[in-house]
C-alpha cells in the first residue's frame, strides 16, 4: 500500500522509536479518523513491529478506543456522580427515544453516535453532555430535540 | 559567537520574571476572565474576544490587558470575570453573555478609565456581581490553586513573576538532595491521591534506590473519580506548579525523567501541560545542565484512555508502557521495580503542586495548617446538591459543616442535609449527625470512608442511598479490569443482590451475603479498586440499614 495514504503506516513510523508509544499511536489513529480499525490495526502493527493481537489487547481493554466509525456527531452523555444526583439518567433516557437508539449505537442515517462517559470533569454545570467536544451544561430533557435539530441543521448546512 | 552574558541573562528567572512585573505594573486594569473548561463550555472564548475588541475599539489596549486564568472555582456560575481597576477592590461577574458584558465595559469599565474616579457598579449590573466576601471566597485557604484564577497558565513568564521556578532554584543551587527529601517529610505532605501516604517517606525510599541507567518520577493525573476534578483544574490552571514540583522531585530522589499520565478526557488540561513543557525547554529549565547545575532532567506525557484502574500505581506503569492497565501484586513496590523495571516514584498531581511552596515558604509554614497528623490544606471538588458547586480549598481539619454550609452555601430548594460523599466509589458516605467532623485521613477512614483524591458530593433528603450505592458498584464492577477473581466475581454478585434488593425481591439473608461476599473481596483482591469497590455498599448499609431493609421483602421496618 502507499505509505502516503496509509495512516496506520505513518502513525506506526511516528512512534516506532519511542517507548510506551502503543497507546499514543492509537489515540492519533482514533483523532484523525474518529476509531481505529481493523486495516489501521494491521497497518500499525506491521510498521511498530508489535503482535496484532497486542494492538488489540490493548484497544479492547480501554473503553476510549472505538472499533468501528461512529456517528458524525458523537454525543457523550456524563454519568458521573453529580449528573446522576441531578438527573442526567433522563436525559439519556430522552436521547435514547429521540434517536430510537441505544448507549453505544449510531442511528442509521449515519448522523449521531450515542455514548456515556464517566466523569467529564464540569460537575459544576452537572448534568452534562458533550457533543463533538462542545459541553452542555444544566441539561433538561427538553433540551435534547433542540440540541439534537441544532446538530441536523448544521449537518444540513455543510452539505 | 554569542555572548555567554546575553544568553545567561535571556534565561535568568528572575530577569524573566521582573520583565513580565514591570511589563504588568504598567496596565492600569486587568480583566482576568476564567478560562478553564466548565466557563470555556459556557461560552467565555467569546467573551474574552469581544472584550478585547471593545479595548481596542476604544484604543485601551495600552491600559488594560485580558488575561485567560485557571479555574476561578465556581463553576456553577459561570462564565466568571474578575475586574480589577486602579488597585482598588476586584468585582467578579457571573453568569455573563455577550450583553452583559458589553454592558460591563461600557458602564464599569471605560468610565473608570477613562475618569481615574469612583468605580461604581451600575444597579442593571448588580444582579451579575458575586461578592467576594461570600464566605465561599473568604473562608478558603489557597495555596496549591493560589495562582489559578490569577494567572495566564499560558504564561511561563507570569508564573515566574508570581514566583515560579525560585523553589526549583533554591533547590538546585543550595540544598542537597538530601535536605529536599528531609524539608518534606518535615512538612508533613502526605500523597493527595487518596492513601494518604507520606511524601517525604516516599521520596527517602526511591532515593536509596541506586540508579543504576535510569530512575523515574511519574505524576498520575488520572483522575478518574467521578464527581471529581481537582487535578484537572490544578492542570489547567497552574501547570508550572506541578512541572516544578516534579522536576524538584526528580533531584530529590535522582530521577533521569519524567512521565505525566493524563486522562485522555481532559484534552484542555493535556494542551496545557504540553504547551508549558515546550515553554520550560525554549527557557532551558529542562534539558541538560537545568540552571547550570549538573541536574538534567526531561518530561514527556502520556495519555489515559478511559480506565478507571490506571489510577493505581502498578497499572498506571503497564499502560504508561503502552500495556493493559491492570495491576500487579506489590512488593516489589515500584520504587524499587517499576517502569521498564526500573525504579519509579508516584506522585498525584496536586501533591507534586504542593512542593514548590514548601520548598519556598518553609516546611513549618506548611505544617502551620492542617492537624496534627493530616498537613496542609486540600482542594475539594464540591459538587451535587450544594448552592455553591464548585472547587474549593481549605485547610486540612475543617469540618464537613462549614465545607458544605459555609463555603457551598447549604443545600438549595429548602431540602435537608442527609449526607456527603467522600472518595468516589472508593468512599462512603458521612451522615448529616457527623458534620462537625474534621476533614483528615484519620477521621475520614474512622467513619468508613475515605479522603480519596477529593471529591465531596453533597446528598439532600429525597435521595436513595440504595440507589447511591448501586451507582458507585455499578461503576467499579464496570471498571474492574478482570484480573483477579475476588473484584471480578465479587463485585457483579454484590450488584446483583443490590438490584434484586432494589426492585424489592430480597430478603433478609441477601442483607447478611452481601456483607460477607464484601468482607472476601476487602480482604482478597489484588489491587485498591477491588479492595475499596464494597466500601459505598457497607458504609451506607452502616448508616442507612433502614432503608435497606425498607426494600426487603421479610424485613419492612416498623412504622
């Protein structure tokens, strides 16, 4: 393959030489491409001269790493302590009916991926989501279609 | 050639740091806007370019600077802005949009200017003005977060102005390694991620490791508590300090480099760290020959990737190796046997803030806070249903009730206090009749929790604490990392008796297994995570038996 376009190649090439590199090559893979997968894995392996299945040992174990493309807008909805006390359990509640999905799962139309994440540190705001890095604090259920058509309409304005 | 005078005096500190002084002396106002990530989502990248456009619409460039600070603490009522004209009082402004602020300049901040008068608050700005006499402000006690809020952590040049760098100095060229392990143990500092550790010990016993190729110092800020977020904002805010804690640090015990692991969550506080790594080495504070002593010392980071277990020491080290992060039985300790095998100290990120202030002020200063076996103040992350949420710091010894009454302002919407969490999923619960407890290691354990890196979630009355309990199980049989049978299979049967006793199908006896399947798994797993895991669960079935026995089918508590 053409190094040029291949990303697990020159991630690999980056880091090859530095130690405890494995999991920074990944998070750099997962940046550019939003999940790392199974070609970049190979292609990754193969240039940092390390075992497959160590590459995948390692994206399995952490739950940061995703196997396949997500969503084009990957909303993260926090399920710290603080959100949970304030209630961010029916905002999830209201995403998952509102995208006729599961944590976990894209919606078929390829537009959004929905995730729960431990702690994302703004407890101040609580509850909290985060969609493609943009936080949204004190959510209401009755935020999700807004913040949700937010999102479409931007889809809608790229294309 | 160049002039070796030149040079020097380039990257003197103290060269750098009077510039910047002078340079600051010479504004008549300074706009500190917060900048940390909870304003930064409620909008204040925005505010800090509309502010700075009005200044140079109005040609005020020359008289008064913006400056982007660390966390101001409450978070809550952001996004805050702290003005401070002609030296008089500062005003801190919540909650503010692009009007608001507009206003601000336009009513505050250009008459006062332009006038040199009486600064006054005009009345439709009043309801955005936070007082700093509330006690959330005056009843605090900063000094790891002294400077966050106060300065540009951008700024290599600002740190040094407000003393950066002078302890790493004073290290270096007047004390031995020696007297720098022994000015900590004297002061008392114990590990501020959660066990509670003494430093000092710490640092005397990786120091009598001979380093044979390579030593190494390694700071966890793998703050993975929930409800937590001191080591994020101590990041965001004063990078230097905890840079300088850890290369002081590094000559203490003769480490040959650095490591910083940071949760891959927090990509503001990593932007951060790396943008003041690179202004150390422009400055040659790291490198070889630091200050033109023979100490060199060099620092690279490395991230999480969302697994609760690396906060342990022995996984932090596999997964800085790019390895699974799951533990290993201790001895060897890893100040023996470490990263890459060699010989590694651990230290959390805020007690590697603390160093550089002791190192300055004195380890007797430092011991003048606290009590008498817990030093220093610590900074908590006040959070759920308190008036003020925010990040807080006081001296160690305050009680739970000036914490959650005083400082974060009691509990809102007319409920009652039932009680605060400490410690995370690690932790338990303080009831609302032991608020007049002090905050420090030895109470904290007594009660059956413990002080953990510092999260205090604060309950009001219409919470389940059953609910509570499972939340945190919930959390840890999620985070488990599988090794070791006791967490692994202990931890998903105890949730699974919770949530029977949750949907009321449990009896008595699950009340009597729970307790023992939490007893083998204190006793039995290999690392913290599985030794702590049952804490939440026995602390509140300690506190609250009623409402579990509420649940049960056989045990429905007397009217």
């Amino acid at each position: 393959m053409d190094n040029d376009a291949c990303l697990g190649c020159q991630t690999g090439d980056k880091w090859r030489r530095k130690r405890g590199s494995l999991i920074m090559a990944l998070h750099e893979i997962q940046g550019v491409k939003g999940y790392v997968g199974w070609q970049d894995a190979m292609d990754l392996a193969k240039t940092m001269n390390i075992p497959l299945a160590r590459v995948y040992e390692v994206l399995t174990f952490y739950n940061f790493f995703k196997l396949v493309a997500p969503g084009k807008a990957v909303i993260s909805v926090c399920t710290g302590t603080a959100c949970f006390l304030k209630g961010n359990d029916k905002v999830l509640e209201r995403f998952k009916s509102e995208l006729g999905i599961k944590e976990g799962e894209s919606t078929p139309d390829g537009l959004f991926h929905l995730q729960v994440v431990r702690c994302v540190g703004c407890c101040g705001l609580a509850p909290v989501c985060v969609v493609n890095g943009r936080t949204y604090g004190r959510m209401t259920p009755e935020q999700v279609p807004v913040i949700l058509n937010e999102w479409r309409e931007a889809f809608k304005e790229e294309a | 050639m160049v002039d070796m005078d030149e040079l020097n005096k380039r990257f003197d500190i103290h060269n750098i740091a009077n510039n910047k002084l002078a340079e600051i002396e010479k504004y008549k106002c300074h706009i500190y806007c917060c900048h940390s990530t909870g304003c930064k989502s409620s909008g204040s990248d925005d505010l800090i370019a509309l502010i700075k456009q009005i200044l140079e619409e109005n040609s005020l460039s020359e008289e008064a600077r913006v400056v982007a600070t660390g966390c101001m603490g409450l978070c809550a009522q952001g996004p805050l802005i702290r003005v401070e004209i002609n030296g008089k009082k500062d005003v801190l402004f919540k909650r503010l949009d692009a009007n608001t602020t507009k206003t601000i300049m336009e009513k505050y901040v250009l008459p006062a200017l332009k006038s040199e008068g009486e600064m006054v608050v005009a009345d439709e700005l009043k309801p955005y003005v936070l007082s700093l006499d509330l006690p959330f402000f005056t009843k605090q006690e900063k000094v790891v977060l002294k400077n966050a809020g106060s300065i540009d952590p951008e700024d290599i040049a600002e740190y040094m102005a407000h003393g950066g760098y002078l302890a790493l100095e004073k290290a270096l060229k007047t004390m031995t390694p020696q007297q720098v392990v022994e000015e900590i143990k004297k002061s008392g500092l114990r590990g501020r991620g959660g066990g509670g550790f003494s430093t000092g010990m710490k640092w005397e016993l990786a120091a009598k490791v001979p380093t044979v190729d390579e030593k190494f110092i390694i700071c966890n800020g793998d703050e993975g508590d929930p409800g937590a977020y001191m080591d994020r904002s101590i990041l965001e805010g004063d990078p230097h300090a905890v840079i300088e804690g850890m290369m002081i640090a590094a000559y203490a015990i003769g480490a040959t480099a650095g490591w910083f692991y940071v949760r891959a969550e927090y990509p503001l506080a990593v932007e951060r760290l790396q943008k003041a790594i690179q202004a150390c080495k422009r400055n040659r504070l790291l490198g070889n020959n630091i200050m033109g002593t023979n100490f060199s010392f060099n620092v690279d980071i490395r991230l999480g990737a969302g697994a609760f277990v690396c906060g342990e020491e022995t996984a932090l080290i596999h997964s800085i190796e790019g390895a699974r992060g799951t533990p290993r039985p201790r001895p060897p300790y890893p100040t023996n046997k470490g990263l890459w095998e060699k010989p590694s100290c651990v230290n959390n990120v805020e007690t590697l803030a603390n160093i550089s202030k002791i190192l300055l002020k004195g380890a007797d200063w430092f011991a003048s806070f606290g009590t008498e076996t817990s030093k220093g103040t610590k900074v908590f992350a006040l959070t759920g249903q308190v008036e003020h949420s925010g990040l807080i710091e006081v001296p160690m010894g305050t009680t739970i009730n000036e914490i959650v009454n005083e400082i974060g302002g009691g509990v809102p919407e007319g409920k009652k206090l039932k009680a605060v969490q400490s410690g995370g999923p690690s932790g338990g619960v303080i009831p609302a009749q032991h608020m007049n407890m002090p905050v420090c290691y030895e109470e904290l354990k007594k009660i059956g929790s413990i002080m953990g890196s510092g999260g205090l979630i604060v309950i009001d009355d219409s919470s389940d604490m059953v609910a509570l309990a499972k939340f945190y199980l919930d959390f840890t049989v999620d985070e488990s990392c599988g090794k070791c049978a006791p967490c692994r299979i202990g931890g998903k049967q105890m949730l699974m008796l919770l949530d029977k006793i949750n949907r009321g199908r449990g009896k008595k006896k699950d009340l009597e297994l729970l307790k023992k399947i939490a007893d083998a798994m204190k006793k039995a797993s290999l690392c913290g995570l599985g030794q702590t895991a049952p804490n939440p669960v026995l602390s509140t079935l300690r506190f609250y038996e009623d409402e579990y026995t509420n649940k049960l089918l056989d045990g429905k508590v007397k009217e």
